[in-house]
C-alpha cells in the first residue's frame, strides 16, 4: 500500500490508523458545521418568534383601536339620535301646545257667538 507523498510504504496498521483519524477528522468537521447549522436555526427561530409576536401586538393593537373607534362612534351616533329624537317630541309638545290653545279660542269664541 503506497499511501504517502514520499512513496514509503504503509502497514496495514498504519493505514488503518491514518484512515481512522481522517474519518474521525472528517466526523469532527461534520459535528461542527451540525452545530454551526442548529445554532442558525435557532437564530431563525427565534426572529421568526419575534417577529410572529410583533406582528400579533400590531394586530391586537389595530383590533382595539378599531373597536375603540366603533364604539366611539357608535356611542357619538346614539346621542345625536336621541338628541334629535328629543328635539322632535319637544317640537311635537309645542305644536301640541299650540293646537290645545287654537281649540280653546274657537271653543271662547264659539261660545261668545
């Protein structure tokens, strides 16, 4: 077995020890980019969950300020509604009123007729 630059010739024992510490080298490499690999992984994850609960407090937030502003104005609409439905019976009081007084002169002046 030739396995040297200087073509000096190996033992089986000393191919075998050569081949197991590159294999072990090579495993070494490989555990090492694994853990690069999870390590970034992990990183993704972790933006990936911040940014996942960003996105969870921007909506939550919209949310509320939506339903803040519809009840807003819905509470806003209600009052003027019944503003104006009090503006309308006090109008109808008055024609009543006004009505009530018509029918006691014609009465007074039926009367003096």
């Amino acid at each position: 077995m030739n396995k040297t630059t200087q073509g000096k010739r190996l033992s089986e024992q000393e191919y075998l020890i050569l081949m197991n510490y590159y294999n072990t080298k090579n495993m070494d490499y490989l555990f090492t980019e694994l853990r690069n690999i999870r390590n970034e992984l992990k990183g993704i994850m972790e933006s990936i969950d911040k940014k996942f609960k960003e996105a969870m407090d921007y909506a939550d937030k919209a949310r509320k300020e939506s339903t803040e502003y519809a009840d807003k104005n819905k509470k806003e609409i209600i009052d003027y509604v019944d503003k104006r439905f009090e503006a309308i019976d006090k109008r109808f009081e008055d024609l009543n009123k006004r009505i009530d007084n018509l029918r006691e002169l014609i009465l007074t002046l039926a009367k003096k007729a």
